[in-house]
C-alpha cells in the first residue's frame, strides 16, 4: 500500500518556514506578556 491511499487533514500539513517564525515569534511575546500583565494586575487591585 502506497502512502497516497491515506489523505491528509490540512491541520497535519507543515506550514512555511516564514509562517513558523512568525508563529513561534508570536508565541513567544504571549509567554512573555502574561507573566507581566498578572504583575500589573495584582498591583492595581491591591493598590500597590
């Protein structure tokens, strides 16, 4: 049986390399920004 008989789900397609970077680029700022909006949170609502 040939690997052509099985179809793929474009959710299992490998993006572009530009599009990975942009997504892993994405990814990380969200790491980074949630950490820091908590801090900014909590120090507004405790009044800091």
């Amino acid at each position: 049986m040939t690997s052509d008989a099985i179809p793929t789900d474009p959710v299992d397609e490998i993006l572009p390399l530009k599009s990975l970077i942009l997504y892993g680029f994405q990814h990380v700022l969200v790491m980074a920004a949630s950490p820091i909006t908590a801090v900014f949170l909590v120090a507004q609502t405790t009044g800091i």
